[in-house]
C-alpha cells in the first residue's frame, strides 16, 4: 500500500461538504481529487489509476448509484464508500448489494470515514496486486473443476444465477455453491474484479 | 248711493241659501232638541239622504249607534249647564250614511245667535281620506320600526354642526339608550360611544365627508350604553346645508355577522395552517437533507482543523482560517434553512402587503430545491422581470407554490422515463401575473382530473386530500384563479393568476 501511490476521488454536488472533506483528506496527507458530478468523474475516470472513490449516494443527474451501477458495467474494480444523508439506507443497502465497500452516514466523525477509505485502499490494492499475477490467476483457474469452469464461463458473461441453472440444467442453490467456490478459489473480491482476473488471463493467453 | 248699497232682507236670505248650497262641508241646523232644521246640498251628497228626508227627524239618524244614545245628552247637558263640550271645539267623530256606512268625520259646532229655544249649526266634513293616509304612514312606519329593529339598522337626518332632525327607533335600540334621553348630537356619540381604539378612525372619516360632501362608508366599534362592545356599519351621504352639512344616513350593527366572519376567518386560518404543516411533513426529506448537509461541512470543516493543528509539521493558518470561515458560512447557512422553515410553519393571522412576486418565488428556492433535489429533479425558475407588483398574503402564496410543487414533485417520482425537471414560470397578463408550476409527467388522469379540487381528495398514500383545496381558496381569496391544463409533450402547468396591485 504504502509503494502504490493512490488518490481519494471525491465526488458530491454540495460544494461546501466537497471542499471540506478535501481539506479533511489532506490534513491526514491522503492525495484527493474532487468532483461535483457523477458525469465529471466519469470523463475523468481511469481504470488504471489506484484508489478508492468517496461518493454521495444523492446527487441530481447521475445518482451515486447510477455511477457505481456504470463502473460495473465497465468491469472497473474501483472500491466505493458511500456516503448518505438520513433516510437513505434503502438506497445504501442497494449499494452494498453492488459490491460497495460500505457506507457511512452524514454527518460522520473523521476517524471513521478514514478507516473506511484505509479500507478500501487495501481492498483495491490487492485487487491491484491480484490482477499484476497473471500467471497466479491461470493456476488459480486450474484448480477449478469443469463446472466450475462453465459457471466462471457464464458468470462472467454477465448471467444471472437463474438463467445459469437452467443452461446447465441444475438448481439454482447448486449454482450458488459453485459461484461461491469459483470466487474463493479465485481470491475475487466481486464480480466485478472476478471479471478483471478473467479478462488479465485471456489477455495474457 | 249708501241706499242702494244696504241689501235688503229677502237679498240676505237668498244670499245664505246659496253660501249654504255653494259650501263643500255638509252644514246641518238643528234646535234644541236635535230636530233638524237645516241640510244643505253637501250635506245630501255626504249622507245619501235628500233634505225632505231628514228635515224635521233627529239628529241621531245620521250617527252611528254608540254615538246616538249619548248625542241627546250632551245638548242636555249643555242647555242645563252652559258647558259646551264641542261648541267652538271641534272634534273628530263618527257619522253614518243612509246606506249605514259609517265614516270619520271633523264636525264644528256653534250656537245660532241669541235663538230661543236654542239652534245649532254643525259643519261635517268628511275625513276618510286623511285618516286612511294616516293610518298607512302609522302602518308603514310600524313595517319600518319593525325592519329596523330585525335588521338591527337605525336611521338619522341630521345637520352638522346644528343637530339632529330625526332619528328612528332602532337608533336608541343600537346604542341601548333609553329612548326618554332623545337624539344624541353627533359629536356626542363619537365622544360617548365610539370605541376609544375607533375614534381617531371615526372623527377622520366623519370630518373628511362634512367638508367634502362625500358619500362615507365605514365601520366602527361602539361601547353601548350597557358597556357591550358592538361593530357598526355607518353609511351615508352629505349635502351642502347653509349652517354647514346636512347629513343623512344609517346604523346598522353588524356584530353577529363579524363575530361569525371572525370565526370563519380564525378557522380557515387554522386548516391552512395544518395543511402548511403537512406540507412541511411531506418535504420533510428534503428539509433535513437540506439542514444536514451544512451540518456535514461544519463537522469535516472543524475536523480537519484538528487535524492540521496536531500535525507535526503544524497548521497552515491559511488553511485554518479558510476552514473557520467555511464553519460560519455553513452555520449560517443552516440557520437559514431553520428560520425560513419557522416563518413557513408558524400560527399567523393572514394579512395583505405589497408583494414582488418573482422576489416570493425567490425566496422559497431553499424549501422547494431541496426537496427537489432530494427527489433527484432539477428546479428551474423561469421568471419574468416585467412580472407585477401584487397584494397579498407572502406565507400563504408560498404555501400555494410549495403545495403545487410538492405535487408536480410526487407525480414526477410516479411517472417512471418522466423528464425529471420541473419549472416555474412567471409572466405579466393584462391586469396582473400568472404563475405557472409546469411538470413532464404525463398528465393527469380523467379519472382524477374531476375530484382534483374536492376536499379530502388524494391519490397519495400519505396525503390529506387538503393542499390543493386550500390553495384554491387562497387564491380565490386572493381574487385571482387556481387552474390547471396540460402541456405539450405530456405534462401540466398548474398556474395560478393574480391581480396587478392598483395605485402603484
């Protein structure tokens, strides 16, 4: 962690709570970079750069939710700690379900929204130093049995665990233990870094 | 010469024959003992008889029964005692035609000369007209003392600064004076029984229309003379007089409709207020995400500061100063948050001042955006400058925007692909401004189009079915109109009109 270089990206549409956490950030000499829209980090946003994002759930435009449901889309492996006002937990629930590394509510004590990005700085750089073995990802891939391959295969592809289980004319429980396998054995931290190793492996084939 | 002019004794008696028969009262001749004597030709055309008829019978014939009996002994009465009871009196009596009708007549009495036996002559004239006049205005006015006592309204003719010409009943009624003290100079009812907190009001208006001779049409509150306070309405119109004004108008206590109007006013008052309130409730999101996010600011803000003071390489006071000031703005701007929220929610009575209209809508930008945003949907004021001046209530028309907003906000969220954008517009009309809450949410229902302004009317599950009736009749309190219509490419405008403030 400490080698990696890693940047806090901020976005939230209230000027006075972004310029504030920036401050905050930096007193704790955390590099940040902010933005006030979900639209500015995306054009923005680079897959490669290492670090975590500190995003407001409710914004105007492109929610926080929307933003993290893109980052999907697109594979990126970026973690995500969300922050909410009151009242939004059904929303932060949703969030989590996506793969966030948490949420914390506003208004929050430093020390705490710290811990979170500490936590989410670690999380991306092992998917970061994950990712850097592709030779590690090929053996971990071997040691999956044939349907466990076929699940990753069609996982992968973005299918849901209910159309998986009809492909392979099994139940849908059974597919649930082979995912749950298929993550542990490939050290994935969500789907979407389980899609990152596939793709680094492809690539190095 | 002198000779020819002494006429002689037959002329005179030719001569009273025709003042007899020339006369327009009945004139009768009787003697001492109620014979009659003498029955000109009026008195044939008053009683229907011809003078063959009745010369020679008594008097009574003519007379109704009550009078008959008592007739013989009043001559009696007379002729034994010298006491005339009607000679050179006069007096009004009842007489009787041969038909049998009977009439009031007036009938003078005088005794002939030194006759012996005695003579009377009696002239009759008939009366009906006149009593029958008077017995309608006696009518008329008891129909008007009676209207003026059930409409509580009194009457008065008066010349300023002289004093009273008349006054009516209902008058000492209205003032609960005894009616025995008589009419009350002017002055001395603005002294005695305008309300002390009225008489400036009073003596304003009274002394602008003697001087003026204006029309005048005002109200005040008297202390009658039980000590009850009571509202009067005084009308009336004023004319030039030689000595000053003359002055005539009305009285009229209009306390029981005031104090219903109060009630009415104090109870119209309290729904808007609890429909403000519930308002307030449904924004209630957008309100404390509003307060919270200054809250959140403040809290990194001063965090931070910390932070950079335990460093070890020590604050930059730059930096620190930038933090301290970051924690006054957004206190401030909390607070902001907190005492438009109080202004909105607080009890108040309605009341009427100069409004910019564009400024109103302005102001409610905090309240209204926040719950907008909360809803993930852009606000956009679209205002004219050209917009007018207008009179009105400021909480209660904001309350009108913030309710027609909060809808266009809920339909909106209801609508799923709806353009999340809501608009609200001012424009000048004609005679005043029409402000418009336009929504892209595809319209409403018929369904729920023809119970849209019913009370208790709602499709929200937590609504009161009470915002856009009240905000109707604010408007409609306001004399402008509360409507809606739809809007190209699937939306409403709600819009509300409002009248040009005159005089500005």
């Amino acid at each position: 962690m400490k080698d990696t270089p890693s940047t806090i990206f901020v976005v939230d549409d209230d000027d006075a709570v972004r310029t504030s956490l920036r401050l905050l950030l930096k007193s704790v000499g955390l590099p940040v970079e902010t933005f006030s829209s979900a639209q500015e980090f995306l054009d923005a946003f680079d897959a490669e750069r290492a670090g975590c994002l500190v995003l407001d759930i409710r914004m105007p435009g492109m929610s926080g939710l929307e933003l993290q449901q893109k980052l999907n889309e697109m594979h990126a492996i970026i973690p995500i700690v969300f922050i909410t006002g009151h009242g939004d937990v059904p929303m932060a629930v949703e969030a989590m379900q996506h793969g966030a590394i948490d949420f914390i509510q506003k208004p929050f004590r430093d020390q705490e929204l710290i811990d979170r990005i500490n936590q989410a700085r670690e999380t991306d750089q092992k998917n970061r130093e994950g990712l850097g073995e592709r030779d590690a990802i090929i053996k971990r891939m071997g040691h999956l049995t044939p349907r466990e391959r076929e699940v990753l295969n069609l996982v992968t592809k973005g299918k849901a665990n209910k159309v998986i289980a009809f492909d392979l004319s099994v139940s849908q429980r059974t597919v649930e233990i082979h995912r749950a396998r298929v993550m542990e054995k490939m050290g994935a931290s969500s789907l979407a870094h389980l899609v990152r190793m596939v793709l680094e492996a492809e690539r190095a084939i | 010469m002198t000779n020819q002019l002494v006429p002689p004794r037959l002329t005179a008696t030719q001569d009273l024959e025709a003042l007899l028969d020339a006369a327009v009262d009945a004139i009768i001749v009787i003697d001492h003992s109620s014979h009659i004597l003498t029955f000109n030709h009026a008195a044939e055309r008053l009683f229907g008889y011809a003078q063959e008829q009745v010369l020679g019978q008594d008097i009574s014939m003519l007379m109704p029964a009550p009078y008959k009996a008592a007739h013989a002994g009043y001559v009696d009465a007379y002729l034994n005692t010298g006491h005339a009871r009607i000679i050179g009196i006069g007096r009004e009596i009842s007489a009787r035609r041969r038909d049998g009708s009977v009439f009031p007549a007036a009938l003078s009495v005088g005794k002939i000369g030194d006759a012996n036996p005695p003579r009377f002559v009696g002239f009759i004239h008939d009366i009906s007209a006149r009593k029958a006049a008077e017995e309608s205005l006696r009518q008329s006015e008891s129909l008007l003392r009676n209207a003026q006592s059930i409409a509580q309204l009194g009457n008065y003719e008066y010349v300023y600064p002289d004093g009273v010409i008349s006054w009516s009943d209902e008058m000492y009624h209205l003032l609960g004076l005894p009616k025995a003290s008589g009419p009350l100079h002017i002055k001395e009812l603005g002294q005695r029984f305008v309300h002390a907190d009225d008489t400036a009001h009073f003596d304003r208006i009274c002394t602008h229309a003697y001087t003026t001779f204006d029309r005048f049409d005002f109200e005040f509150r008297i202390h009658r003379y039980d000590g009850a306070v009571r509202y009067i309405h005084s009308q009336g119109t004023v004319h030039p007089h030689p000595a000053g004004a003359h002055v005539t108008g009305t009285l009229h206590d209009i306390t029981d409709r005031k104090l219903a109007e109060d009630e009415l006013r104090i109870g119209q008052e309290r729904l808007t207020h609890v429909a403000r309130l519930s308002t307030m409730g449904e924004m209630a999101a957008g309100l404390a995400h509003e307060i919270n996010q200054p809250l959140t600011a403040i809290a990194t803000y001063a965090q931070a500061a910390v932070r950079l003071m335990d460093s070890p390489d020590g604050a930059d006071p730059v930096d620190l100063r930038d933090a301290l000031l970051q924690i006054v703005a957004q206190s401030l701007r909390a607070g902001e948050v907190i005492r438009r929220l109080r202004g909105f929610v607080k009890t108040r009575a309605a009341n009427s001042e100069r409004l910019e209209i564009n400024r109103l809508i302005e102001d409610i930008r905090i309240l209204a955006g926040s719950d907008a945003r909360v809803n993930d949907i852009r606000l956009i004021l679209d205002l004219d400058p050209r917009a007018p001046g207008v009179a009105g209530d400021p909480i209660q028309l904001q309350q009108v925007l913030l309710n027609l907003i909060r809808n266009a906000i809920d339909a909106t969220c209801e609508c799923p692909g709806a353009l999340r954008e809501l608009t609200v517009t001012t424009r000048p009309l004609g005679d005043g401004v029409e402000v418009a809450v336009i929504d892209h949410a595809g319209g409403i229902p018929e369904s729920v189009a023809q119970h849209l302004f019913n009370p208790f009317f709602t499709t929200k599950e937590t609504g009161t079915g009470l915002g856009l009736a009240i905000s109707r009749s604010i408007i409609t309190a306001h004399r402008g109109k509360l409507g809606y219509r739809p809007t190209p490419g699937g939306g409403t405008s709600f819009f509300f009109t409002l009248p040009q403030l005159v005089g500005v």
